[in-house]
C-alpha cells in the first residue's frame, strides 16, 4: 500500500442480545419519566377563565336570570378578584405528586363557590337598597353545576 492509499477498518460486532425482563423494565421507565401535569394554570388558561367569568356574571345566564346582570366594569373587577382569591387557594393545597386533576377541581369549586356568592350578595344589596355590593360575602354555598361546568370548560378548552 502506498502513502495515499487508506484503509477502513468497520467493526461488525454484535451488541449483547438483551433479555425480555430488562428491555420491560426500560420501557416501564421511560413511561414513568414522562409526566403530565395540568396544575399550575397557564397565564393564558387564567385569562380565559376571567374572560368567561365576566361573560357570565354580565350578560345573560343561568345566574343573571335568577339574580340579575352585573354591569361590565363590576364584572370585570369582581371576576378577576375571583379567580385570584380562588387560584391562591388551589394553589395552597396543591402539592408536587399531584397531577393537577384534584386541584383543578378544587380552583373550579372555588370560583364557582365565590362567583354564586357575590351575585347573592350583589342581589341582596340591591333589594336592600344598596347596590355597592362588590365584596364576596363568606357562607357555606354549594356552587351550581352550571357554573362549575363553565369554568371546567374553560379550563379543557384551554388545555386542548
């Protein structure tokens, strides 16, 4: 051979054959690594949750029919207290093993929970005379299904 001549040298040989158990095991490894979670909401997903909040509470719904419409900017500013209030509390009792799923629910109980008592409340000011009734008041309300399940979609449409 002379100078400018090369030679390849490829290594054919064979890695181990593996055993059933082990490739199993690596399989189940690589599914347990992959992990999907819905909680923390994103920024995006929270918004859209205000948005429907302010839908909600200022045109006609399910709640407007029984306890009346709240004007827009009232909307606004009372949807946005509520979902913060409720995020705070769901974010509370999240915790690192959670997929999300339980606390999601929980951040969807809440604002139902708030939003059904502030349009109470905002009612009953108003019967009373007093339509200053921007504050959430506290009492054992069980959220409607209605509500629940607007903030629910939102929250899926969102994480779609």
């Amino acid at each position: 051979m002379s100078d400018s001549e090369t030679t390849t040298t490829v290594s054919t040989t064979a890695p181990p054959p593996e055993d059933d158990s082990s490739a199993t095991d690596t399989k189940k490894q690589a599914r347990n690594a992959i992990s999907f979670s819905i909680w923390p909401l994103t920024q995006r997903t929270r918004d859209s949750v205000i948005t429907r909040l302010i839908e909600t509470l200022s045109t006609t719904s399910v709640l407007s029919k029984r306890y009346g419409t709240v004007p827009h900017d009232e909307a606004s500013e009372v949807s946005r207290r509520i979902e913060e209030e409720a995020f705070s509390v769901a974010t509370s009792s999240s915790s690192s093993e959670d997929d999300g799923l339980e606390v999601v629910q929980l951040y969807s109980k809440e604002i139902s929970k708030r939003m059904l008592e502030t349009v109470k409340a905002r009612s009953e000011s108003s019967a009373n005379g007093d339509n200053s009734a921007a504050k959430t008041v506290s009492a054992d309300v069980t959220p409607t299904s209605a509500a629940s399940e607007e903030v629910l979609s939102s929250v899926e449409t969102e994480a779609a």
